[in-house]
C-alpha cells in the first residue's frame, strides 16, 4: 500500500512538471504577468504623471520648487526607490523622477530599442518638454552611467553630477562595443521569475542584507510582472554597449559628487578611486564612501545619502546667488 502510495506520487510530480516544462515551452509564465492597471493601481504616486515620447508612455513625477535636480534610478529599480531624497530634498528643489522605459509603470518601447542612444533621446525629449533648461543630475548604478552620457552630450545644461555606484566600470562590459555575449538559458528569467530571484538580487546588491524590507521585495517583484518588462529587462541587457566609456568620462566638466558603499559586492569600491581618477576634466570632485553600505546605497541607505547629497548641493547653490 505504501509503495503504491509513493508511486501514484512520483508520477503525480513527474506529470505536473512535465505539464509546467511544456507550458514554458508554448510561452508561459510563472508567475504570469500582471496587469497594466493592476500595478498602477498599487503603485501611482500623488504626484505621478505620463508623457508620451516617440510611442513610450514615460512615467515620471514632478515636484518642489527651486533649481531641478533630475534622479535617475538603477536597472530593476524604480522611481518610488528615491522617495527619502524627494522628502528631503523638495522643500528646496524641483525633483524630476522618472521610469527608466522596461522599468516601474514606464511601459516597454513598442521598438524594443533599449541601446544607450534611444534612452538619451528619451529622458533628453522629457526634459526639453518640461521647459528644463539647467539641472543637476544624481544616477544610481545603471541611471549613474546614463547621467554620464547625458552630461557628455549636454555639457552646459548640467550643473551638477552625483554618481552614486555607477555601473560604468564594471570590467565585464567596459569599453565593449559589443553586447555582452549572454547564455540562451538567461531567456529562462523572462518566464520564470519568483520572488526569491529578487530578494537575491537585492541581497547581493546591500551591504547589511537584513536591512531590505519585503515591501521592497514585493514591490521590484510586482513590477518586474508588469506587462512587457521582463522581456524589455533581458533586451536592455542584451543591447548594453559600454564604448569608449573611459573616454567620456574624461570629457565631464561639471562638479561631481561620487557615492560609493564599502561592501559594494557588485561594482568594488576600488573603481570609485578610478572614476574620480578619470574625472581629469571636472572642475570639482568630492567623495562620500559608505563603510556600511552596498550597490544599493538609495534603497539602503536613502535618508543618510540624500542629506549628504543636500549638503553637497547647497554649497553649490549659495556660490550660484
């Protein structure tokens, strides 16, 4: 009786996954997707607005007033991930958030074009429309790296550079004019993506890992499920091009601010020595290393990084009057 009890199970399990397996197989999900209007319900900010750019549906917010200061947030993150610095830094500033496209509720690009160029034209074309003629910009990992290219290819419209763990270095795509050639397996993640695949990726990304929330778990989770991302996530990996990243970097003018964690597992704490190193143009650098933290010094550490940033950009302000 027991040996026919174990055998109606293991064929149970062997059917159900082959069932699982198959479905994969015709394209389905697990979890499947979740709604466009689910997720907005759960996550629209008060203050959250959309603008249609080229066929993208950008989400971003804007808010406060005085001198613009243009956030720009890492890959998987979102806009809401720098709600602290808003808190912080609004009663003196107009803060400008935005979705990266694949990203939070900025929808996927109907040209599934994610290169480095199309998301410049973007945020450049949302910038212009909202009148914005002079900024400072602060970019976190992925939004670190873009906020390079921007100052790059507007030189006298940044007055102000925050990089906080930029990507840019990273020795696995630096100086590539190539995509970074990834496994077939890798699609895997565009069909299979529990909740435990985030929950890694940010506790590989924080310097204490008891520190991440599950709201915040929950919310880069939920997401990632929305509608299109996942697959608009793996086509921005696949399309990263770094170029002649040195070379760029060379070419900032502007002060710059660089935020770099200690325990930084993703990009090492060495290449923060580097970055300032290859800042030769800059008219300013200063440094800010945190002995506690990790990649992901705004989900981590946001208060203590936005009232350094505050600090940073106030003495800048009272040169300006």
């Amino acid at each position: 009786m027991i040996k026919k009890f174990f055998k109606v199970t293991l064929i149970t399990g062997v059917s159900i996954l082959g069932l699982f397996l198959m479905s994969l197989f015709f394209g389905a999900r697990y979890p499947m997707d979740k709604s466009v209007q689910e997720i907005e319900t759960k996550y629209l900010e008060d203050s959250s607005s959309f603008m249609n750019i080229d066929g993208v549906n950008i989400h971003y917010t804007d808010e406060g007033t005085g001198p613009v200061i243009l956030l720009l947030h890492a890959n998987y993150a979102n806009l809401i991930d720098w709600r602290p610095w808003v808190e912080i830094l609004s009663p003196n500033y107009r803060i400008i958030r935005l979705d990266i496209p694949g990203h939070g509720l900025t929808e996927a690009d109907p040209l599934n074009d994610y290169s480095m160029p199309r998301t410049l034209f973007l945020i450049e074309t949302l910038i212009s429309s909202l009148g914005i003629k002079q900024l400072s910009i602060v970019g976190a990992s992925l939004g670190g790296t873009i906020g390079i290219h921007f100052t790059y290819n507007n030189p006298e419209t940044v007055d102000n550079l925050i990089l906080v763990s930029p990507g840019a270095l990273n020795p696995r795509v630096r100086g590539s004019n190539e995509p970074a050639k990834l496994p077939k397996a890798f699609n895997l993640m565009t069909q299979i993506t529990p909740r435990s695949l985030v929950k890694g990726l940010l506790t590989g990304g924080f310097g204490d890992p008891s520190n991440i929330s599950e709201e915040l778990i929950t919310r880069w989770h939920d997401l990632l499920l929305r509608e299109g991302q996942r697959d608009a996530q793996m086509a921005r990996m696949r399309q990263y091009v770094s170029g002649d990243i040195d070379q760029v970097i060379k070419q900032v003018k502007s002060p710059v601010l660089i935020m770099w964690g200690k325990k930084n597992s993703v990009v090492p704490v060495e290449l923060a020595y580097e970055m300032k190193n290859l800042l030769v143009n800059s008219s300013s650098i200063e440094m800010i290393i945190y002995e506690s933290g990790g990649h992901q010094l705004v989900q981590e550490l946001g208060q203590e990084t936005a009232v350094d940033a505050l600090e940073y950009l106030v003495q800048f302000n009272k040169e300006a009057m």
